[in-house]
C-alpha cells in the first residue's frame, strides 16, 4: 500500500520521510508499520490498520475510541490512538493509527507496574459518564456491540449483551429451543437476581481482555484490541476466566486494590454470568463447538439463582 494523503495529513508527516512496510495482517485487515523520520533525525513509529467496508469502519471507530479511554485512565496500559477513517484514494478503505508496541518475550521489567495494578488503577477510576455503555459501537471479535446508554447495569447486561448475543446465535446457527429458553431465564431471572442489587458506578473495561490481547513491549505489561464500555469492573473477568493465563498471583495483587464487590460470596457466579456472554458470541461466531460451555453455565445459575431456584 502506498503512504494515503489521508494517514499524512493526521498525522502532518513528510511523506518524503516516511515509510511504511508490511507488518502481516488478517482475513479482515492488513497491517503496516509506518516510519517517520522527526526534524532531530530520531525516528517515530506508528501502527497503521486498513480495512474494507462499513465492518472496518465500524471497527476502527470502536477500537480508536476503547484505545483512547483506556490510555486517558492508564497511559502505559495499551497503545495510544492517533486518527482513524477513510483513506483518500480508496473511501471505502478505512484506517487506524495506533502507537507501535514491539513486543517481546522478555519479562516486564521490575520497575514497571504489573498488568495486575494497571487494570485496578483502570477500575479504581470513574468512568467519564453516569451510565453503563459507550459513546459508539465496539465489537468483540466480529461482533458489533449495541452500547446504547442505561442507568441500570442489570439492564444493559440483560438487553446489550445478552438479548443482543441470543438473537446472533439464532442468526447464525439456527433455531434452538432449549438454548432460548435457558437465555430468556438468565436475562428475565438470573440477571436480576445476581446484578440486579449490587451497587457498582461505571469504569471503563478492556472488554476483550484475554491473554492474546496483552504482551510486554519496551519492559511494560500493555494490552491492545479493546472492545471497551462503561461497565462493572468484574465483567473484565468474564473472559479472562474463559481462557485463562492469569494465575492466582494475579488475582492477589488486583483484589489487594480492587475488592471483589458485595455480596462477596456471589462473587464467582457474578463473573460465570459474564463468561457466558463470551461463550454466546463464540458460538455465534464459530459454531456449536461453544454451545455446550454456555448450556452448562446456563443450567448451573438458573438451577442456583431463577425463580424455582434455591437461593434467594
């Protein structure tokens, strides 16, 4: 791809001493490290996405805004983002600017804050609006995310993500009776009963927190491909736990700061509720091979905590 008038002029480089290289890519966007040489002689890299289509736009737009939310709460949390839109040769070609992170296998170096204190700082800041949601769309994976603003968490979770996540999984893999049911118990009963009397404000959260979204570059522990929102702190865990990777070290240090909300005893149920989302959007995604973990986390709190349940 040839450096676009549109990536120059956001970031009012010379293009006479630019370049930008391949940096691979995915089925859905390619990737490019772009190098600027500065007036002192040093040079500055950026990472440059593009992508086709109003998915691409969407998805920028999303993750230019989480990039942004996260690096105003935790600066050396994640990469910052710079510009995001059409390219000037090609409208329908969309584009990010982020930050460059080389990563490495190296360890984080001793005199950096772990990822576990970085998150906790994220949570212990308020978000920058009274509601549970964002300003756009962000997407989880593929999947874009209706981050309409509610006062009410019980609510957002109820209708954002799980009635949102449900209609997905019938568009992709069929009608399915029993797995409607036992969502229409977990949004209309579970959901009440366990989110429906905490008292939590809105932080900002990565969304899409698992270990393939974070690495070390330049001695810090960073995360990158947010799917934020203003949520309660404890629905990071949900994927975290999912796919695991952070160990009880982790947990120590993070509770240490953040303690776990009350009731504390519900507290593992509360974060199984948010792993499922993440099993609904994966079955919606890839198919029946995650229908199994969700009918499971489904049968297990409703049997708990719905309306013929034990536990009230």
């Amino acid at each position: 791809m040839k450096l676009d008038p549109a990536i120059i002029s956001a970031l009012d480089i010379d293009p006479t001493k630019a370049t930008l290289t391949s940096h691979g890519g995915s089925g859905f966007s390619s990737t490019y490290q772009l190098t600027t040489q500065l007036p002192d002689g040093s040079e500055k890299r950026y990472f440059v996405k593009t992508g086709k289509g109003e998915e691409a736009r969407v998805m920028f737009e999303g993750e230019y805004t989480s990039l942004n939310a996260l690096h105003s709460c935790v600066p050396t949390l994640c990469p910052q983002a710079f510009s995001h839109g059409p390219l000037s040769s090609s409208p329908s070609t969309y584009y990010l600017i982020t930050t460059f992170l080389s990563l490495s296998r190296t360890p984080r170096s001793p005199s950096t804050p772990s990822l576990a204190t970085k998150l906790a700082q994220l949570h212990s800041t308020p978000a920058p609006a009274d509601y549970f949601g964002f300003p756009v769309t962000t997407c989880c994976g593929s999947t874009p995310q209706n981050n309409t603003p509610k006062s009410s968490w019980a609510e957002f979770y109820a209708e954002n993500r799980i009635t949102e996540v449900a209609r997905r999984c019938e568009e992709a893999n069929g009608g399915d009776g029993e797995l409607r049911g036992l969502m229409e118990r977990v949004r209309g009963e579970v959901v009440p009963r366990l989110l429906g009397r905490l008292k939590v404000r809105p932080v900002v959260v990565h969304g899409d927190l698992w270990s393939g979204n974070g690495g070390v570059a330049g001695g810090e522990e960073v995360v990158f491909d947010p799917s934020s929102c203003y949520a309660h702190n404890e629905y990071e865990f949900g994927i975290m736990k999912m796919f695991g990777g952070f160990g009880d070290a982790f947990w120590k240090e993070y509770h240490s700061i953040v303690p776990k909300a009350e009731p504390v005893e519900e507290y593992e149920d509360r974060v199984e509720l948010y792993e499922l989302y993440h099993h609904l959007n994966h079955h919606a995604l890839f198919g029946s091979s995650y229908r199994a973990g969700a009918v499971a986390i489904m049968k297990r709190l409703v049997g708990k905590y719905g309306k013929s349940g034990t536990k009230e």
